[in-house]
C-alpha cells in the first residue's frame, strides 16, 4: 500500500514570510472525517499521529478515548478500525517505533507520560507504564488544566544531525534511557516545550533534558518532519498558528529558544475555533502526496454541528519546499566529516578531508570532557572508555564539525 505523504501546509502565512511557499486551504475545503468516527460526533478530540508504516492515523480525546483510523490506497478513504476508553485525560499521542503495538500519550489531568500496548487489533489497550512530570529529576509544576497538552517522539539520528543541545548542559545530547530517543512535550503554560529522556521499560525512570522557549506564549500539540528536520509546534491562544522550528537551538534573553524558520495562521473553523491537534508526514521527496489532518476540542454540550465537525482532511495541498536542496543540504554533514567503526572497539579512524590534523575534543553525554589532543592525525584510541554514547569535536582555524559515536 503506498504511503500517503503528509505536511500540514494550510496555512495563511503571517506578512513577515513568503506567501508562495505555504498556500492557504479553507477549513471547508478540507474533507470532514468525523462521521468516519461516529455520526453523531465526537468531544474533546486534542491529539493526533499519522504512522506512515501503516497508514493509521491516531486521535486521542481528552474525555478518555483512543481511535485509529485505517487509510485505504484504493479506496482514498478511512475506516474506523480502533476505539477503545482509555484513563485520564490524554491531550496528545505519538509512537517511539511504528512497527510496535505501543503509543504514548501526555496526560493533561496527571501531568503523566503514558505507555498504552495493545493488541494486534486493538481489541484490548493496556496502559502499562508511566512517568509524573511533577517529580525529579523534572521542574515542571502543577499549573491546573493549563498544563502539558502535546508529545512528539524524535529520535537520536535527526537530535545528532541537528546538533541537537541539552538545556540544562549547554551540550549535545541524544538518549541514554532506551528509547532510541527523546520525547518532546508541548506545554500550555508558557508555551515552552520540555523534552525528557525516558525509560520505556520502567517507570518513573527518566531524565530531564530541558525546557525551550517558543515564538508563543501557549502550546498545544507537535509533530516531527524528519525529510525536513522541522518540529511543528501548534499554538492556540487568540488566532490558532503553526510555528516550524529547527532543533537546533539558540540563547534567547537568557533562555534556550527553538530556532523558528516560519509561522502560519491556521484556517479557522466556523463556531468554536479551538485547533489543539494536528499531524503531518514527510514532505520530501519532491513526488510525495501531500496532505494534512487537524482536530479542534469541543466540548460534549455544544452544537451538533460543531461536533460532528471535529477531524478535517487536508488533501492534496502544495508546498514549498525543495526537496533537491534540502537533501544536499542535510547530506553536507556527512561528507564533510565521518567515523569508522562505529560502534568503536579501541581505534577510532577519522575521514575529515577538512579536519586533517585538528585539535580535538570528546565529551560524554553528561557535558564532560573526556579527552582533548591538539593534533588528531587520523585516528584516536578509545579504549579506555567506558560503553555508552560519546561527541567527537574537530576543531580548525576556521570551523568546528561535530559527530556521535558509540564505545562498544
């Protein structure tokens, strides 16, 4: 089955950007999924996952509900095929690994990350691990129903490639716990979104890793584009926008800002405007099908014609972006400077055509520095590290590359 590809482009762009590269759609232009869900319309809808490996597109209520809806290629529609109440108030979704019978939700009325596994045809959903935001090693505190309302898994190879920095380091980090990765969290209060690092094995086991300042003063969901390394981060207070941001990241009035590349007004529903979930997929390649899906919450005591109004299609819609250059640009890294073995026994040889004979520096994943040389010829001995993950920085009279490498 050919995968739809998916980009939330739908956007009436703010006059500070160009207009051309992210066109406009009306809310009434886009197809209404809901009765796809129930005919008689649904609440609270505030989260959403596309899962591009099996065309399944995840939707959490906050009134304590999970629905997955099946793509069909041939039929260019949806089918309902999970719908399964699920505890607390989940107000966003994600999966670490699409291939898993495994989701994570953030849990609004629990300040919570939640582990669902279920079965093959979701016949049974199981919460089965857990992790309190509220307590250490995290700073979040109890701010009521304005809390964390969006989740977005992104893994270690875009963090690595987008040198990615840790907020309470000041230093690159990727994933120590197991999950090949780190969990973002949108937050209402504030805006900012929080990342964690956590173990999918145990609960409460987890690492805080920061909290980054947004363009807005409210979040409320996120989506990850890795064919563009962009982090969309969804924002509803006053006009609903779209915030796209690199994960690298700068100091902002003594803050660590995501970087923002744009910022669009989403198109607005007639009656309740409140726009809290959105999904998107890859835009590149350039041949991609483009679409889009967005959720707006209601609550169970407003119009019918507002609930039965709750999940719009967006498809196709065209973009912007030069999916040629994009991939120059996110392969450039690479030429410049590699690694090998890697994972690393003990000598870990250097191609840097650049780099030849720099200083060099490697750190831990805890901001230390661990071995320093002025000259590294072409190769380093590494066999008195311990196991784990390591930052290799070349240094020469005109720049700096950087590159993860594993001691196995």
């Amino acid at each position: 089955m050919k995968a739809i590809r998916i980009i939330l482009l739908l956007f009436i762009i703010q006059p500070t950007f160009s207009q051309s590269n992210w066109p406009s759609v009306a809310w009434n232009s886009a197809t209404n999924l809901t009765a796809t869900m129930s005919s008689s319309g649904i609440d609270e809808a505030s989260g959403l996952y596309w899962n591009k490996d099996t065309n399944r597109l995840y939707l959490v209520q906050n009134s304590g509900r999970v629905r997955i809806l099946q793509y069909n290629s041939g039929t260019n529609s949806f089918s309902q095929i999970g719908n399964k109440s699920i505890s607390g108030g989940p107000e966003g979704i994600t999966m670490a690994n699409n291939t898993e019978n495994a989701f994570y939700t953030i849990d609004e009325n629990n300040y919570e990350i939640r582990k669902y596994t279920h079965t093959s045809d979701f016949g049974t959903v199981t919460q089965s691990k857990s992790w309190d935001l509220l307590q250490s090693p995290s700073t979040m505190t109890d701010t009521g129903n304005t809390g964390p309302e969006g989740i977005c898994f992104i893994a270690d190879t875009f963090l690595t490639h987008a040198n990615f920095i840790s907020q309470t380091t000041g230093l690159p980090y990727v994933s120590q716990k197991g999950m090949g990765g780190l969990l973002f969290i949108a937050h209402q209060n504030g805006g900012y979104v929080w990342v964690f690092d956590v173990n999918p094995n145990v609960n409460n086991d987890f690492a805080f890793v920061g909290k980054y300042k947004t363009n807005r003063s409210e979040s409320c969901d996120l989506s990850f584009d890795g064919s563009t390394g962009l982090l969309y981060i969804l924002h509803n207070t006053g006009d609903n926008t779209l915030e796209a941001v690199t994960l690298a990241s700068s100091i902002v009035s003594s803050e660590r800002k995501l970087n923002m590349t744009n910022e669009y007004f989403l198109p607005a529903p007639s009656g309740n405007t409140n726009i809290e979930g959105f999904a998107i997929t890859e835009n590149c390649p350039s041949s991609n099908t483009v679409s889009a899906w967005v959720c707006r919450d209601a609550s169970s005591s407003e119009s019918s014609t507002i609930l039965t109004d709750a999940l719009r299609w967006f498809s196709p819609v065209t973009t912007g972006f030069d999916c040629n250059s994009l991939a120059t640009a996110q392969n450039q890294y690479g030429k410049t400077v590699s690694v090998y073995p890697n994972p690393v026994g003990n000598i870990l040889q250097i191609q840097a055509a650049n780099f030849m004979g720099a200083k060099f520096d490697i750190y831990n994943v805890l901001g230390e520095k661990i071995m320093t040389q002025s000259n590294s010829g072409t190769a380093i001995d590494v066999s008195n590290l311990k196991q784990g993950f390591y930052f290799l920085f070349l240094s020469n009279d005109n720049e700096t590359a950087k590159i993860t490498f594993i001691k196995k």
